[in-house]
C-alpha cells in the first residue's frame, strides 16, 4: 500500500511544475549485465547489507541481489547527468559518490525488490525539492548547487537540516544542546549519521518508512522535526550518560 501511495503521489508531483525544483531528466536503463563486482567493496557490503535485510522482512525474493545492483548502478549513472566536475584531493569529491545509497536501497524495499518500479520512482522523485535532503548522493558534485558549495564537499544536509536542528535543540530541548556541548560532540554529527543512513541501524523498518513518508508527504522540514524529536526520546538516557 505504501509503494503504490510514494508511486501516485510523486508521479502526481512530478507532473507539476510548480512542484518540479529540479529539471527532469530523460533516462533509459542500461540493458546490460550488471554483476556486482562492477560495484565498490562499500557497496557490495552495502548490498549484501541490504539483501538479507530484505529477506529478514521477507520483502525480498532469491534473485534480489542481481536487482539492486541494477538498480544503483543505473542510479549512478542517472545522476551524473547533473553533476559537473570538479578537481579535489577531497575523497568526497570523486566521480562516485564515497558512501553507500542508503535511500535508493530503502526504496528498493519498499518496492519489494521490484528494479523497474524502483527506477521510475527515483527518477520522476528527483526532481521533487525532498530529494535532496533525503537522497544523498542526488546532490553529489551536482551542478543545481554553486560551484564554491561543491568545491567544500559539504553537503546541505548539514549546512541546512542539521544546523536547524541545533538551533531547534537550544530552544526545545536546552538540557540535551549541554551535553552534547559539554561533551565535545555536536548534535549535528549524530543527525547526518541518522539521515545518511536513512536511520537504517537506529530505527525499525516501520518508523523508517514512517519517516521517509513523513517527508516526501509533508516536506523536507519534517526531517528537522522528526531528529529532534528523536532527541526528545532519547532526552533521559542522554542526561543520565552525561552524568556518568
């Protein structure tokens, strides 16, 4: 129910100009074999990760693996179609974007292990404004952002989501923003851990796709609301380690 709600409502959005933030790209996936080993070691970890995740949940058949490779390296190739180059020592500024896509494997699962699906629904939701905040790499040496902004190796998230949510601890949750203060670590840290990851390894399969709905649904600064509340949860056991 909840794939075929994401397909209908970003198809619907994609439509839209007024909706449309970024250009829409024409693609066509590549036909050839795709095997794993075309991948990086982090991302054949990341898939094999992600595989016996799926079938843990049982959204995953046998030949789920062969699918998801599929999909990220059609993934990757889709996004370098916006993305300029840039000449840096800076590993996060490579051709390939340094981490694992976390959010294309999220909505591989929602889709059940379907590569089509998957496909069609991260190309029309690319050009929706949410996806730069929930998919990574969609912002990765992309040319929609300036060139001194890609030349850091920064991305939004950080600079935007995370630095809101430090302002939104010191007004909500003040006892919480001192001891992260006091001990050194800074809330925006633990924040791009979660969002990167997609909360994969933090929350249940549910509450994550909660939290991906909640933002594709309502918008990107329900990603804001939704760490700090996650701080809100966690307020007693935060306080209680900060005094041992």
């Amino acid at each position: 129910v909840l794939a075929e709600l994401f397909e209908k409502f970003v198809s619907h959005l994609s439509e839209s100009r007024t909706d449309c933030y970024f250009s829409m790209e024409s693609y066509k996936a590549m036909d050839a074999d795709v095997k794993k080993e075309n991948l990086s070691s982090l991302q054949q970890l990341g898939v094999e990760m992600t595989v016996r995740y799926g079938k843990y949940l049982n959204l995953l058949k046998e030949d789920a693996e062969s699918e998801l490779c599929f999909v990220l390296m059609n993934c990757e190739e889709f996004l370098k179609q916006q993305q300029r180059t840039v000449v840096s020592s800076l590993c996060c500024l490579q051709e390939h974007y340094a981490g694992y896509d976390w959010f294309a494997s999220s909505i591989f699962l929602i889709m059940s292990g379907d590569r089509q699906k998957t496909l069609t629904f991260l190309q029309q939701f690319s050009c929706l404004l949410v996806s730069a905040f929930l998919w990574l790499p969609r912002l990765h040496l992309s040319m929609h952002l300036p060139v001194t902004t890609v030349e850091y190796g920064i991305h939004p998230v950080y600079f935007c989501s995370a630095h809101h949510v430090e302002m939104l601890l010191k007004a909500e949750l003040p006892l919480v923003c001192s001891a992260f203060h006091m001990s050194g670590f800074t809330p925006s840290q633990i924040c791009l851990q979660w969002i990167t990851q997609c909360f994969w390894n933090y929350m249940d399969w549910s509450e994550i796709c909660h939290y991906i709905a909640i933002c594709i649904f309502l918008g990107p600064d329900y990603q804001i609301y939704m760490c700090v509340s996650v701080f809100r949860h966690l307020q007693q056991d935060i306080l209680k380690h900060t005094e041992a």
